[in-house]
C-alpha cells in the first residue's frame, strides 16, 4: 500500500442555473375571470344577437363587432351577393353570426 491514497469525489452539479438557460421558470399562466354570465349561464355561449325577420349586412356586421366587408365575405362564400346596404333574411344572418361565435335568436 502506498502512503497516499487519494479518491477524487465526484463532481457536484452546480446549484444555479447558466446565464444562457432564461432565468427562473415562468408560473403557469392564469384562467381567464369569469363574468357574471359566465357563472349563470355556464353551458350558454357568451355572446348572443336578437334579429327579425330581415337585417341589412352593415346592421348585422355591427352588431357582430366586424366591418360590413367581412360580412359580405361571408355572404360571398355562401354564394349571395348583396351590398352593405343590402337586406339578409334571418337564416342566412344566423349561419353568418354562428360562424363568428354567436348564437342568433329571432326577436317576435
């Protein structure tokens, strides 16, 4: 036996992290707060228009918080063409307004 006997210990891995690894972690992002609608109504969709029978395409773009041209758009890919000024009857709103999250009921 020789009068030196030496063991290295095995490297310890640093407590910190590299500068280069973005710092600490990010915590998990929160749930969106919920409304008073949401806590009455949780199985309605949140948003809800009441139509007629009739609507012009600007009447309804506005009440779905869009431009008349995304609504004429739509209008288009639906093979009907009319003007902002034009007149829609309510099938034709609803699918739009269902298309964009809304859920159309027709006012009596």
């Amino acid at each position: 036996m020789s009068g030196y006997d030496f063991t290295p210990s095995p490297e310890k891995a640093p407590d910190t992290q590299p500068a280069s690894s973005g710092g600490p972690p990010q915590p998990p992002p929160k749930p969106p707060k919920l409304t008073t609608k949401d806590l009455l109504e949780p199985g309605e969709p949140g948003r809800r228009i009441f139509l007629s029978d009739y609507i012009e395409v600007k009447e309804l773009a506005e009440l779905l918080g869009l431009k008349p041209f995304q609504v004429v758009a739509d209008l288009l890919k639906l093979r009907k063409f009319k003007h902002a000024d034009g007149v829609i009857d309510f099938p034709t709103a609803a699918t739009i307004a269902r298309n964009h999250g809304f859920v159309a009921e027709k006012t009596v």
